[in-house]
C-alpha cells in the first residue's frame, strides 16, 4: 500500500519543479507550530488536521511538491502516512529527510 502512495505521489512530481525553497521543511513547520500550541491537547483529529491545511493552502503554491504530497496523503491509512510522506520526500530531495513532530502528530492529525 505504501508503494501505491510513492508511486502517485511520484507521477504528480514529474510534471512539477522542486521550488527553491524547501517546502517539506516548511510542512515539517507547521507540525512543529502544532506540537508547541498550547490548544493541542484539547484538539481532537480533525482540528489538527484544519491546523494543519491552513497554514498549507496559505502558505504553500499549489505547484509545491510539498503541497502534492500532502493532498494525497491525507487519504492514506493514518498510521501509515509519516512514512509515506517521509521516503516520498526523501526521493524527491535526494537526501535523507526527517521530521520529529510530524512522526508523532500525522497519525492523530486527520480521519
């Protein structure tokens, strides 16, 4: 299952450009924002999840790889999508990536 997700997200990012900035670090951002808020323990899933798609319909360009990749996986199976987001972003950059939060709230961040 994990492969299907790479692979969709994999095919969206071959027509688009990387932008310049890093937009999976930014992501990582506001998962960090999320971790640090002081309403985050009275936040149910679905709360997070609006936290989170905010900042990213703000902030992120609709080309943003970034953006691609969590529009889809929102739809995966929610302790699957760390990984899904992490090994697809680590293909695209081409260097290891990781992110702390993001591990931990993506599970309880969305349905």
């Amino acid at each position: 299952m994990i492969k299907q997700y790479i692979f969709i997200i994999l095919m969206l990012f071959s027509t688009t450009s990387c932008s310049a900035e890093n937009d999976f670090d930014k992501l990582c951002g506001y998962f960090k924002e999320l971790s640090a808020s002081s309403d985050k323990a009275s936040m149910n899933k679905a709360q997070k999840l609006k936290f989170i798609n905010d900042r990213v319909l703000k902030e992120l360009d609709d080309t943003s790889n970034a953006k691609q990749a969590w529009d889809v996986i929102v739809y995966a199976v929610p302790e699957e999508r760390y990984e899904i987001f992490k090994s697809t972003t680590t293909e695209i950059l081409g260097t290891d990536w990781s992110c702390k939060e993001m591990q931990e709230l993506m599970p309880v961040t969305g349905e």
